[in-house]
C-alpha cells in the first residue's frame, strides 16, 4: 500500500483589527471661577470578537502659555457615555513641562468608550491666551503604543470669565446682559439679578452691574443699580440696556420694573405702576463708580392704549448727531408685541417714541448704518430668523430690509447687534457685529458674525462659533479696542465673558 500523509489544522485565535483611538475638542471657552471646563474628549474603540485592553498611560501635551494659566487637570473615563461628567475621576495633574504622561488603568472593552479632559485655571490666566491640549497616543498593559488620530476640531480654546455665577452673594440666576464701553476704557456690564429662581418677572428681581478698568481681565464687585423697593418679590425691575454718550461722559441704563403683575403677562392700558409696566433709566456721570435712583419716562413715550413698553434689553447707542437711541418694545391694544425706539435729542432730558418696525417682533438692537440711518435687528416670533428694517426719520415709518428674515439664522432669542470701528487686514473699517444662537431653533451655538458692507450681506467666512453648548442664548457685544471686541452671554442661570480679536471673526 502506498504511504498517506496528512495534514494537521492548529487553532488560531483570530485576530482583531479595527482599534482605535481618536480625539476632538468642543467649541467652548475655557472659563476662569469654573471647576470643570471639559476641553479634548478622546474615543476609545475596540471591535467585536477582540479582548479588552488595559490602557496605562496617556501621553498629551500643553502650549506653553497654558503652562503659566492651567491650575490643573483632570482625566475623567466616562464609559459608553458620550457626554462629559465628573462622577469617575481617573487622575489629576499639575503639569509643569508642555509633554507629559498620565498614568491610567482603564479595561477599554468591545465597543466605544470615552476619556475627557477638564482644565481648571489660576486666577491670573490672561483672557488673551488661549488653551491648546493633543492627546497625542495611549499605551496597553503589554507596552503596546496606539496614536491618537485628531479630527480637525479647535484644539485651541480661548479663556474666558465666569463674570456671575449661580450661587454668587446668594442669587439663584443671573440672566438678560447688556455691556458697554466708556471713554475711559471702562466695561460696564449689566444683568438681571433673579434672587429665587431662572423666571422671568414679575418676580424677586434687580438690576445689577459690574465694571471692569482693564479691558474685562478682572471685574469690580457687583453693585446693584436698580431696586424698586420692598416688597421685592412683586417690585421687581430687569430687562436691562445699557448705552454710553461720549458727548456728556454719561452712562444710562434702561430697564421695565413690574409694580405686582405688570411684567408682559399682567400689564395693561394705561400709564401708572399701578395700570403698566415702567419704562425705567438710571444714569451715572462718574464712569460707572455711582448711580441715580431709577425714574420712569413711560408717560413720555407710550401710547396709554397699549398694554406694555419697555426697552429692548442690551445696548443702546448714541448717534452721529448725538441723539440717544434705546431700541424698544411695545404690546398694542390688541396684544400684537412690535420692536421699535425710543430717542432723545436733548441729552436725556426729554425722550420720544417711534412706531413698530414690524409685527409680532420683539427683542431688537438697533444701529446707525450711515448718518440718520438706523438699522433695527429685531427677535421675531415666527422663529427660524431674525427680521431686519431701517428708518431714516427715527422710527416714525420703517422700511423691511432685503435681508429680512433670511439672512441671520435665529431660534426666537435675543441677539446682539453693533457698529464698531475696527482694524481688518484692510485697514481701518466700520464693521457690523451679531452674536445670537446661531440656529433656527434650539439655543445653542453662540456664534460671531461680521458684515463689512453695513448690514448688505453677512459672508460666511466671516463667522466665528464662541460656544456650542446649549445655554440660555442671550448675548451683548461691545468694542473694547480697535482690534478687539467683548462678548458677554449667558450660559445656564449663569453669565460669561470673553475677549475676542477681531481678526478672528473677520478672516
């Protein structure tokens, strides 16, 4: 018989492929007086039919200048959670060189799992520094090393402020800002101050502010600047717009007080405390160190059929001829809410009304594109964009701009509009700023846009995402410099400022 041979199969485990580990980097600020500011999340993915692998260092690396800003760090493993939270701290650090390694003992199973980065800054962080931080690979139990693909995301975050935290002298919610820039240099940023909760009045509420002398790096204690009185919880005043005159050197601030229920809900026709909501100003000639008790111009400037006038929160402006112009809000007899101004041309002494610019909009800002054109960026409630129209006779007829309720993405939120003269790579230029939640509804994505053409189109690539996360949407911008702009917005119940140069917003 001839011989046979035969051959013997031996069993393999299979190997898997497929793993990987990637990062990205949300589009947030990193916030001073903030613990946890989540700054580079990594993804970590092991394939089905592979083992788990015990991952015991990270190896990451710092800018310089965040060296002398970051108190901290800290690694935080999240699990199958996407989402950042604090509930399993891995590890924290005070790094002292720009690359170093973070010891870990994370059992990455099949699937994807998640390591995010926090950041705590000192004190004496510069809000002109930014914060960039590259996970840059991972090492296994066995020493196996695994790079860390980047996705392109903004790695470098700039710092910024958390100008009024919840919680701050014991107030629930700070909320509605306005800012605005003196002759000195000085920031003045005004807010509601809601004691007890986030809502809206009638309600425990004041008007606060607070003064920065170094270009908002650091901020003077909070000062309250309008208080109607006891008893608070059905006296109260928000809603706050703040303009500086540079003719006078006086800071005005506008505000609606509700004497009981005479916020939007409860107020009617008629022009006492007692019948409507309070068209209220105070004013300070000293750059913001003392202010004037709060007086009402509500019988100079509504119309007694209506339900409700008051200010459009934020910022006013003074114009070329140095008429004073608050934009406003009024409720018609019908209820029909409609954006508009009011002005003086006396220096404050006596104040005027327009009429509506356009229906069913509220919440506006207001420009002066060219002499004696003025330019109303209004909140409109049918939601999807803003509404936009100009007046050449202070607001006593209106025409609808073309860019109307298309251009300028909104979820019904209030937004920020001002003409600052600027530095651009083209020289000197007057430039027109919005901030808004970007979107057509859902407040989140507080962005930075440019138009360089007075308001004519708002390019694309002039656009600058501050924060992605979802917040309570409203903003207010002033010129700090020629080549630097402050944006000042509200997080959740909370308020943050930032420093922004312009060459960032226009490319």
């Amino acid at each position: 018989m001839g011989s046979t041979s035969c051959t013997r199969t031996v069993a393999t485990t299979p190997v898997a492929t497929g793993i990987s580990i990637s990062s990205t980097a949300p589009a947030v600020p990193v916030l001073k007086r903030v613990e946890h500011n989540p700054m580079l999340r990594l993804t970590l993915y092991v394939p089905a039919g592979a083992e788990s692998i015990n991952f015991q260092s990270i190896k990451a690396r710092l800018n310089s200048t965040a060296l002398q800003d970051v108190e901290k760090l800290d690694v935080y493993f999240t699990g199958t959670e996407p989402l950042f939270h604090t509930s399993n701290l891995v590890k924290s650090i005070r790094p002292t060189s720009e690359e170093f390694e973070v010891p870990l003992d994370i059992p990455a199973k099949p699937g994807k799992q998640y390591l995010w980065f926090s950041a705590t800054l000192k004190e004496s962080a510069s809000l002109d520094n930014k914060v960039e931080l590259r996970a840059t690979q991972l090492t296994d139990a066995a020493g196996k090393v695994y790079q860390v693909a980047e996705d392109g995301s903004a790695y470098a975050k700039r710092i910024g402020i958390a100008l009024r935290k919840a919680g701050d002298d014991g107030v629930d919610t700070y909320r509605i800002p306005g800012i605005a820039t003196t002759d000195k240099g000085t920031l003045i940023a005004v807010y509601d101050i809601r004691y007890d909760n986030s809502r809206d009045l009638p309600g425990n509420i004041d008007v606060g502010m607070s003064r920065s002398t170094d270009g908002g790096q650091t901020w003077e204690p909070m000062k309250i600047i309008m208080d109607m009185g006891v008893p608070h919880e059905n006296n109260g005043i928000g809603d706050p717009a703040v303009l500086f005159d540079p003719a006078t050197g006086k800071i005005w601030v506008a505000a609606l007080w509700s004497k009981g229920n005479r916020s939007i809900a409860g107020s009617g026709p008629g022009l006492s405390p007692d019948e409507t909501g309070q068209f209220v100003l105070v004013s300070s000639d000293d750059d913001g160190k003392t202010w004037s008790e709060p007086y009402s111009i509500t019988e100079q400037i509504k119309n007694p059929d209506w339900r409700i006038y008051f200010n459009g929160p934020g910022n006013g402006i003074v114009m070329q001829n140095g008429t004073l112009v608050f934009p406003s809000q009024y409720w018609d007899e019908n209820g029909v809410p409609h954006s508009s101004i009011i002005y003086s041309q006396d220096k404050g002494k006596t104040w005027n009304s327009g009429i509506g610019a356009k229906a069913n909009t509220t919440e506006s800002q207001v420009v002066e594109t060219t002499p004696g054109t003025l330019m109303l960026n209004m909140r409109d409630n049918r939601g999807r964009f803003r509404s936009v129209a100009t007046t050449v006779d202070l607001g006593q007829t209106w025409v609808e701009h073309h860019t109307s309720y298309s251009a300028l993405p909104d979820p019904v939120c209030m937004g920020s509009f001002i003409k600052a003269g600027v530095s651009t790579k083209s020289g000197p230029q007057e430039v027109l700023f919005f901030s808004n939640p970007a979107t057509p509804s859902g407040r989140y994505n507080i962005t930075l846009k440019a138009s360089t053409d007075l308001g004519e189109t708002w390019p694309s690539g002039n656009e600058l995402l501050i924060d992605e996360r979802g917040t309570y949407g409203y903003s207010a911008l002033t010129r700090i410099d020629e080549n630097t702009l402050g944006l000042l917005y509200e997080g959740v119940k909370e308020l943050y400022f930032v420093r922004v140069p312009v060459q960032e917003v226009i490319k």
